[in-house]
C-alpha cells in the first residue's frame, strides 16, 4: 500500500465552533484525510454530528472524507453519507447482522467500503469479506470518547490482519490513543493510516497542527525503514 503514512486527523478534537476553518487549516497543515466520527448514542455512549454536518464541510476541502460509522444500524443511513461527500465509509462488524451486504452497500453508492474492530473482536470475522474491503479500521481504545489510552494489545492484531491481507490492496487504519509514542508501534506492524484527534489539534492553530502532523508522520515513517 501506501509508502508514507497517511495522517487522518479526527474532527471529534477540533473546534466545533468554528468546524469549516479548522477542517482547512489541518488540510492545509498536511492532513491527508479527514476522519469523522460518527457517533450515535446506542452504539456507542455518545453522539457526535450526522449527514448535514460533514455535507456543510464539505466544499472546505477536496481531501478524502474517511467516515466511521459507530452506529447501529448502519444500512439505512449508508446512502445519506454517500450523498454528504464521504468518500470511504466504515461500518463496525459489531453493528451490522450481514457485513457482506453492507459493505457491498457502500461499494454500489460509489465509496470505498470499510470494516471496524472493537479491541476485543477477533480479526477472524473479516476473514471471508477481504476481497469486500478497501480498508480495515482496528480500534485501540474503546468507541465512544476521545483522549483515551492506547491498548498496546492491538499491535499484535495488526500483525494478524496485515498477514491476512497479503496482497490485497486494503488500508490499515488504527483509531485511538495515537501519540508520538504508539504511532511507531502500529507503523512498524503495518499500519499505514493513523487517526490522531488531540495529537494533531493541540495547540489550536494552524502552526501547531502542521508540527504535530510532521512529527507524527516522521515518528511512523521512521518506524517503518527501521521495520523493513
């Protein structure tokens, strides 16, 4: 897959008062894509922002629209996120009773489809959709908050899943608790997307943002050739 690390940098730690400008200055820090989180209450114990939300920021960037489900269910609302501009969207394994039909849902709306992990669900539930998948998302925390601690667990598992690949053209994405310090671990696994919320939005300005991307990005890459 991708040579360098793509920094993914999660809205949910942004400004959201000022959502728009923040979603360009991260772009314009050297975010590569936006992640958003979306968050429904029941799935997940907390609610973030829907459809009309990620549309009205859209036309702020061109960058891709990485969009991660934590709801339940997830099919009725696919074609609604498609149409806000999400470019790749996720759904959690846990949340939907026939992953196969979803993630050809996503597909047939015209978006890349992709598979999340809770830390405590076994990669073996993926093992007969790969060929479905343009991207699977391992979770090192738990779904639901922002800022907690990593669970160095999940390195393991993304030594599993990027054997399970093999091949395959298919991401590996790694949400939560992603700090200068966990980046290299997962990048040296075979991580090749890093989702960073207050690792990449503190400091509150555009100058800040930048920093914390290119330490982030160097931290994994370095990790990377070291691993090669």
């Amino acid at each position: 897959m991708s040579q360098k690390t793509i920094i993914a940098p999660s809205v949910l730690s942004a400004d959201f008062s000022r959502l728009g400008e923040e979603v360009e200055a991260v772009c314009q820090a050297g975010a590569d894509w936006i992640h958003l989180d979306v968050m429904d209450g029941h799935f997940v114990p907390n609610i973030t922002f829907g459809p009309p939300v990620i549309k009205a920021i859209r036309n702020r960037t061109d960058k891709m629209f990485d969009c991660h489900l934590m709801i339940a269910p997830a099919d009725p609302f696919l074609a609604a996120f498609a149409d806000a501009g999400c470019g790749i969207i996720t759904v959690h394994a846990e949340a939907t009773t026939h992953l196969d039909r979803s993630l050809q849902a996503i597909r047939d709306l015209g978006c890349k489809a992709g598979v999340s992990l809770n830390p405590s669900t076994p990669e073996s539930v993926i093992e007969y959709v790969l060929d479905r998948l343009d991207l699977i998302l391992l979770m090192t925390v738990n779904p639901g908050f922002g800022g907690q601690a990593f669970i160095p667990s999940v390195v393991e598992k993304v030594r599993r899943v990027k054997s399970m690949i093999g091949s395959r053209p298919i991401h590996i994405e790694i949400d939560g608790g992603v700090t200068l310090e966990t980046a290299p671990l997962v990048a040296a696994a075979g991580a090749d997307v890093l989702v960073a919320g207050s690792a990449v939005f503190k400091g509150g300005n555009e100058e800040a943002y930048a920093k914390n991307i290119a330490a982030i990005r160097a931290a994994s890459d370095g990790a990377i050739k070291k691993a090669a």
